[in-house]
C-alpha cells in the first residue's frame, strides 16, 4: 500500500521505503535514506491500531507533507535531524494515528505524492 518493503518485527507490521534517489553522504560515506512505518494489531472492536512512521525527506519536501499530513488528521509528533555531517541535510518527520492500517497507509501515499 505504501509501497515500501513489508515485514514482521517485534510482534507487528512493518513497511520500510527506501530512497534510493537520495544519494545521501554521511562522515564521507554512502548512507540509505529509508523511511519506516509500524502498525501494531487492530483493536477487535474498533479496527483500528496505532500507527506510526519515521518519514526520511528532504528540507524542500517537509513543508509540504508536514501539510498533507495534518490536514488528513495524522498527528506529527516531532520533526527534526538525526545526523550532523549529512549532506543533503535530512530531516525526519514522526508521525502517529490510531487508525485502521490500511486507512493510514493510504493517507501516508497520499502525502508522500505530494
């Protein structure tokens, strides 16, 4: 749905979209930019579980999809840099939801399109 790698790590489902269009640089090195989501099991009453991400983007992408994001209802609940010596600079947005899984996925696309 999100368009990512899917899996199974600590007891729920996991997607991981690499952006391999980032030729990132790190203390000289090649890095793998990666985003990487987790939905753990729904409720058996609501459907719904919670749901959240770690969003890899570029500075020129953050405003955008910060946008997107919120105005589906998805909270954003930090955005900031992991790395001092990067080059682009990357900066990772975390976002979260109590949502059903598919619901959520299909918001993120929706976002990461823009």
């Amino acid at each position: 749905m999100i368009g990512g790698q899917e899996g199974f790590a600590g007891g729920k489902c996991v997607a991981t979209i690499n952006r391999n269009e980032i030729p990132a640089i790190i203390l000289g090195k090649r890095f793998r930019v990666t985003s990487s989501f987790s939905f753990e099991s729904k409720d058996n009453q609501t459907k719904q579980a919670l749901c959240l991400g770690r969003v890899a983007l570029l500075q020129n992408e953050v405003e955008h999809f910060v946008s997107s994001i919120v105005k589906q209802g998805i909270v954003v609940s930090s955005i900031h840099n992991e790395w001092l010596f990067d080059n682009p600079n990357l900066i990772y947005v975390n976002i979260e939801a109590v949502d059903d899984p598919l619901v959520f996925a299909r918001k993120v696309r929706k976002a990461l399109k823009n």
